[in-house]
C-alpha cells in the first residue's frame, strides 16, 4: 500500500493557567494575573519565545505587561506569559491571549468601590430648654470589604451638642455610635454633629429644639386594661411626639395617679357613690430619644380597684385613663 499513511509534526497548545475572576475594583490590579502557557505537541515540553498577545473583547483594561490596553509578551523559559490586569470600567470583562496556537478567554466583573456612611436616625428632636443625651449611629457600607473594626471620627459641627467619645469602631454589624449630648435649646433652635469613616464619608445629624407648648403625649400599649383582682395590670408606653408627630426626646412627664375602689356602672338614676380613695401618686418621667417613657401603675396587690392614670407634658400635652381590676 503506498501513501496509506502520513505523518506530521505535533501541534503546540495554548491553554489558560489562570485569570481573574468574581469582582474586581475599577481602577485596582486585579489580585490573580492572566497567565497562559505553551506546551509543545508532546503536552509536557515548554514552548519558549512564542508570542501571545492580550486584549479585552469586552469592556476597557490596562495590562501592567506594557501600560496599554493590548499586549504582546513572550513565553518565558516555562512556556508562560503573564500579565496583570487593571479594569478600567465597570461592568463585564471579556479578556482574550492569542497565539499561532489558539486562543484563551477568561471573564470577570468589574464594579466601582462605593463606601457609605448613613445616619440611622439623622434628626433628633429635644424639649426646648433641656439638656438631653442619645446615641447617633451610622451604618458603614463597602461593598468591597468588611467594615468591622473601620475608624468612625465624630465631631460638633454648630450649635450646643457635644460628642464622646470622639471616635469610635464600626462593629460586625456595620454599626458605629457614639454618645451625644445636646442643649439646652430654644424652640426651633438646631445643633448638628457628624460621624466620618474613611476621614471624608460622613453622614449628619441635627438636633431640633421643640416648644414646650407643642409637645404631645400619646399611649402607644397599655390603655383599656382590665383585669382580675387577682391579677397585674401591666405598664403603660406613653410617647411624646410634636404638633408635626415628630418623636420628642429629654420632655419631662408629669404622672398623677390616683386608686378608688372598684364600683359598679353608676345607675341609670339616683346619685352615684363615690369610691373611697386607697392611693394615689404623683412622679415625672423623661422622654428617650424615640419619645418612649414607660409607667408601672400604682395598685393594690389582691382587690379590686381602678387606677386612674393621668399624664402632663409641656404647657398643652395631657391624657387620662382608667385602668381596672375587677372582682
């Protein structure tokens, strides 16, 4: 048989070592380099000196090989060719090395850093007049990293706030606070203060003084309670809000309260007996920095009773409620 077979030399082959891969940071080396390698026809010998050119078929990059966007690099004594790679916009990465021997592709994304500093609750109101202390917090983002452990500065920037301490870590929740301390304002009066990571990326807060003649108190749990003699009545949550329903902090609650014996409904007609008083009280309470305060009623362990509670703030802010145990 003549020209049943032929032969040829074996083919070198271009394959992929490694690329970078996931997010990368516009901007920023990626940290894995693109590497290829040349092996000869046999799989095992290396391939020096062959040219293998780099470029991005999608998206814009910088290989450190040369300083542009498209290079040529020889293989080393190894068979390889490297390069790192810098993503100069966000979004997809296609990157190609090409040989006489083929082709590699790897792909990877690319996204802008972004780091954020938001306050949590950026306005606090307070009682005009009062000197009152809460916890601003900011929560800390890098979408790049963790923050746990980043520096937060806090400082006044106008008005009568104080801070302490003066800085502060992010925790592993990306929360970072401080204790703050403000007034005594007038009413419409504001103080602000910020809190800064990274040195610039900061996040505000301002303090608002409210009129005494504009502060409100509302039941937010607790009203309409009616149990056995037997039992407990359970606290009662006020709130102190603004004529705008803005939660006020440091307003001082008056607290009356008085414990009649339990009667009946009055009748229809004829006069209604008034219950003997068993107790009464009077304290005040200060609002926190959501206009929370709570109130243990007064009562009397074992009979029943009802507690006539009442609650005063500022010059217009008041409420009442009866809470009973019955027999």
């Amino acid at each position: 048989m003549t020209q049943a077979l032929s032969y040829s030399a074996p083919v070198p082959v271009l394959s992929l070592v490694s690329a970078p891969s996931g997010q990368v940071e516009v901007g920023v080396s990626a940290a894995t380099p693109f590497v290829v390698r040349v092996l000869d026809g046999d799989g095992a010998t290396p391939v020096m000196g062959e040219a293998v050119t780099f470029t991005a078929t999608v998206g814009t990059v910088q290989f450190a090989a040369c300083g542009a966007a498209s290079c040529t690099v020889y293989t080393d004594a190894n068979g390889m060719a490297s390069t790192l790679v810098t993503p100069l916009s966000a979004g997809a990465i296609t990157l190609q090395a090409a040989g006489v021997d083929g082709t590699a592709v790897a792909s990877f994304t690319a996204a802008a850093r972004v780091q954020t500093a938001t306050a949590v609750q950026a306005m606090e109101y307070i009682a005009a007049a009062a000197t009152f202390a809460w916890t601003p917090q900011i929560s800390v983002s890098d979408n790049f990293a963790s923050t746990a452990g980043v520096a937060v500065g806090w400082q006044t920037t106008s008005g009568a706030v104080s801070v302490a301490p003066a800085s502060s870590a992010v925790n592993s929740q990306g929360i970072a606070q401080t204790v703050a301390t403000a007034g005594p304002l007038t009413a419409g009066a504001e103080a602000t203060l910020s809190g800064c990571a990274w040195t610039n990326v900061c996040a505000s807060f301002t303090t608002v003084g409210v009129d005494l003649a504009d502060l409100r108190v509302i039941v937010v749990s607790g009203a309409n309670q009616s149990v056995s003699a037997n039992g407990t009545i359970a606290p009662v949550v006020l709130q102190v809000t603004d004529t705008a329903s803005h939660l006020v902090g440091g307003a001082v609650v008056q607290i009356f309260e008085t414990v009649n014996a339990w009667q009946p409904a009055c009748p229809g007609r004829g006069r209604c007996p008034i219950a003997p008083v068993l107790a009464s009280s009077q304290s005040s309470a200060v609002s926190d920095a959501n206009g929370l305060l709570t109130v243990v009623p007064q009562q009397i362990v074992g009979i029943a009773e009802t507690t006539n509670l009442a609650a005063g703030v500022g010059t217009q802010g008041f409420l009442s409620l009866a809470l009973q145990k019955q027999p």
